[in-house]
C-alpha cells in the first residue's frame, strides 16, 4: 500500500474506530494471497513445517499466515495512538547486564513483531540507547512511515540499501556497540546478491543467514541476543531474550567455523520458536533453499 493510502486509512481508522482498519486489512491480506504469486512459496515453506499434512493444509497455513500478518498493523495503529501495549518479559535481566558497558547485538527475525519488539525495550528501560538496521527498498509507503514512527519512539535507524552499503553504517554499529549501546541486526534476511552470508539447516533445508551480526560479534567483543516478540492477545504481547550466544577466534579457520556454530544456534533456536508459533512467520520471501 502506498504512503498516503495507509495515512488516510489509518485517519479514517482513528475517526471511525480500529475495527476499520481490521477489516480493510483482512481484505487486503486476501487480495495479497489471491493475487501477489508468493503464496506457492509459503505453502512451500508449511510444507517443509508439515511435512505430514497435505497441500490443501499447507494452503490453508499460508492463509492464516496472511491473515495474521495484519495483527502488525492494528498493533501498530493502537500502540502510535494510546502507547498501552501490554507485555511480559522472559530474560531482560541478561541483557540490562550489558547495557551502559560492553553492549549487547539483538538478533531480531521475521518471526513474530520484531517493530513492536523495539517498543517494548524502549518501553522497559525509557533511556535505553537502541540502534536498529533496516533495509531500505527502492520505494518505500508503509515502510517510510514505519522507520518514522520508531525515529520518534527514540530508536536510532541506519537504513541498508539494497544496491550496496555503506562501509561508514558498520563503523557507526561497532562505535554505539563499544560506547554500551544495544544494536538490533536482522537475523534471517540476506539483503543483496553479493552479501557475506552463513549456510545453516532449518526445517531439513539449507538456508542462508546475513554473517554481519557474527562479525559484529567478533569485532567489538559485544555478546549476542537472539530476541523475539510474540502477540498473546489484541496489543499484548511477551519477549524473550535467548542466553548470549558465544563467538570467540584465534585465526581465520577459528572464525569460520565460529561464525557458522553461532549461525546454526540461531537457526536451531529459530526453528524451535517456529514451531511453537508456526502463523507468526512474516517472511514472504524465498528462506529455504
């Protein structure tokens, strides 16, 4: 949906009440599986999940996938509107260790609501400095306002271009990593072509994950976090916060395979979670190989 589009809905939303915005998006998330050609991928990637159930099931996962996709926006309209998500936290403690002293990387996935997940941390500690790298497309609608809303939640942005990045963002990350800030990095989309990428199994599937945030790990010494936010009820939600993952090298040999045992844990915890939450999967793009 295009920018002014989303902007006059969610007015209109906000004149008429939220069920507006509710059943708008319902029925766009039925155009989108109708019509937009990525559904053969998600009942793909269900079937991987099930492998025992049929592909009317597997269809029927994708739908329910779609539909639930648009539990994003009502939580983001009711969060920009009144700020009264409700969460509970699993393993907070670990990371509040690290803040303010040798900083701390937040593997974040398209499993669950990584936009709200920001919130919330900014939400349990107000001065909590959060660093967040976010792809930015050729065109952005929702997306622009999506970055803007999280600007103004007090979140710094660094936006990683498609076409190529920047070798001044990564200075940037390593410099709020070692002055004790919190860096959230996508754990499980590769961005472009030419990226560093780590080979990991998941669902029984080779698949690929982004290597930054390991390097990240080694260069700055930081522990990483593998962080999820799950939605337990309308605008309610809990995270959780995995025990630090480990990346320690002496030579180059040390650091690749480092780097793929702490992409693996990632992976094996990825799917753990998946399985307990198989419908908050909004990743709409090809995963498994």
């Amino acid at each position: 949906m295009k920018g002014f589009g989303y902007k006059l809905l969610l007015r209109m939303a906000g004149l008429c009440g939220p069920w507006l915005l509710v059943v708008f998006s319902r029925i766009v998330a039925v155009g989108y599986f109708l019509f937009s050609g990525r559904v053969p991928e998600s009942r793909r990637f269900y079937g991987a999940l099930y492998p025992e159930q049929g592909r009317l099931s597997h269809l029927w996962c994708a739908f329910r996938q779609y539909q639930n996709f648009t539990t994003i926006h009502l939580d983001r309209f009711l969060a920009s509107r009144t700020d009264t998500t409700t969460f509970t936290s699993q393993g907070w403690e670990k990371l509040e260790a690290v803040i303010g002293k040798q900083g701390g990387i937040l593997l974040m996935s398209h499993l669950g609501n990584w936009e709200i997940a920001a919130r919330l941390l900014r939400r349990q500690k107000d001065d909590l400095r959060l660093l967040l790298y976010m792809g930015v497309k050729e065109k952005e609608g929702v997306e622009h306002m999506q970055k803007e809303d999280l600007r103004r939640a007090g979140v710094t942005i660094i936006g990683v271009d498609q076409e190529g990045g920047s070798p001044f963002a990564a200075v940037d990350g390593i410099r709020f990593l070692q002055s004790g800030g919190i860096v959230s990095m996508t754990g499980d989309i590769v961005w472009r072509h030419d990226q560093r990428k780590v080979r990991v199994r998941f669902l029984g599937h080779d698949a690929y994950v982004p290597e930054a945030p390991y390097i990240f790990a080694l260069l700055s010494g930081a522990p990483l976090f593998v962080f999820f936010a799950f939605r337990t009820g309308k605008n309610s939600y809990r995270f959780t916060l995995s025990d630090p993952i480990a990346i320690q090298s002496k030579t180059r040999q040390d650091r690749v395979q480092a780097i793929t045992e702490a992409a693996q844990q990632y992976a094996d915890l990825l799917e753990k979670m998946l399985r307990e939450h198989p419908f908050e999967w909004y990743h709409f793009e090809r995963f498994l190989q």
